[in-house]
C-alpha cells in the first residue's frame, strides 16, 4: 500500500487534462472536504488496469477499485465513450480503441485515427440518423473494497446528446469531442473548458458524484 496525506483523494487517470478538469468540476466538494485532487502518477509502481468490463459503470469501478486498493486512499474513476443511435450504441466501450489497429499501422494519432474510421462507417447515413451521445460512468470508492466483495462505493452516470458532424470541427476538446454537434450548432470541441464542463457527460456525471464525496469524505 501506497502511503500519502489523508487528506488525497486519488482520480484514476494517467492524464493530467484530466486531473485538471475534474478539479475544477469538483471544486466546491474539494473546498468544503478539505481534500487535494491528484492522479496515479503522485504515486509510483502502480500499474494500468485492463479495461475488461462490458458497462462503462463495470470499468470505472474496475478502475477505481484498483486505485483505492493500490493507494489506500479513497478513489475516483470514470469510464466514457460516445454511442451512437444507427450503430447500436457502438462504438461505446470500446470509444477509445475503436481504431486502434488503424492508427498503429497508419502512424497517426489515435483520436484523429478514431475520427476517422467512425466517419468513414457513417458516410452514407443521412443528417436525421446521425444522432448520438457521449455516456460517462463515474465511480467513487472508499478503500478497504476490493474487487469481488462487498464495500461502498457509488456509481453515477452523465449524458451529452447532440449530431455528429461530417468533418471534425473545433480545437478545445480531445476525442470525439470535434464530431458531436450540440444544439446550439456548435461541436463539444467549439465549447470553452468552462462551458463544456457545464454541459458534458463528464460534467453531468461527477457533479452528480460530488454529494457523494461531500457525505462520505466530509
């Protein structure tokens, strides 16, 4: 086990956008708890978790069961993807590696290369049938739990509906984020950090977990 400040609260991610976005998500929960936000890598020797579930609530729990049990402390995680209506949810769990033999044989950035192929699967499908949306499961679990048996932890999730685009518009976001279009005629990646936190899944999802953390870690 790893030790630390009581007072850490562990978010399951390698990456420090992230971090920094989920800070500002949970500011207020974080001010009120007296608790520091900080990603796997305060820590060392920990390792990646293998994303086997079949439900974004399944991997974020995964995730951060692995976090709290590693750390002993308590832990955040989330897992998110984009479903689309005409293909039966998918990409879904699978958002992140949806190219990923594409991307590793073209040389090109994973994202970009996701972009793509998910493009290239929907040319034909008209305007009215490219509704979609992103989904996030975020996971708050109290160490002591581990994977299998009992303990508390608390899952909420987050949406963000709107169309995807025909082209990758916008510079702000990461992912998909450049394909869905919201209502107001502008792509997630069009949003300022501030008005996509307002809006998006992940947005939705942890402001729904931060009572959670406020009555649990108080």
């Amino acid at each position: 086990m790893v030790s630390g400040p009581e007072r850490r609260l562990v978010l399951a991610t390698r990456n420090g956008h992230k971090v920094v976005e989920l800070r500002e998500i949970l500011r207020d929960a974080l001010d009120r708890t007296g608790l520091e936000l900080v990603g796997l890598d305060a820590f060392e020797g920990l390792a990646d978790v293998v994303e086997s579930g079949v439900t974004f609530a399944e991997n974020a729990l995964l995730k951060a069961r692995y976090a709290a049990s590693a750390t002993g402390l308590p832990a955040l995680a989330d897992d998110s993807g984009l479903a689309v209506d005409v293909l039966g949810g998918s990409p879904g769990v699978f958002s992140a590696r949806w190219a990923g033999p594409l991307a590793r044989s073209a040389g090109i950035p994973v994202d970009e290369a996701n972009n793509q192929l998910l493009l290239a699967q929907l040319a034909d499908v008209p305007d009215e049938h490219r509704a979609a949306g992103f989904v996030c499961a975020a996971a708050l679990v109290l160490p002591g739990e581990r994977s299998g048996t009992s303990g508390h932890h608390v899952v909420r999730e987050g949406h963000c509906r709107g169309v995807l685009g025909r082209e990758p518009v916008g510079d702000n976001g990461f992912g998909y984020d450049p394909l869905l279009v919201r209502p107001d005629g502008r792509t997630l990646a069009e949003h300022s950090a501030q008005e996509k936190n307002a809006v998006s899944h992940r947005g939705e999802a942890f402001r729904a977990l931060a009572q959670d953390v406020e009555t649990l870690l108080a």
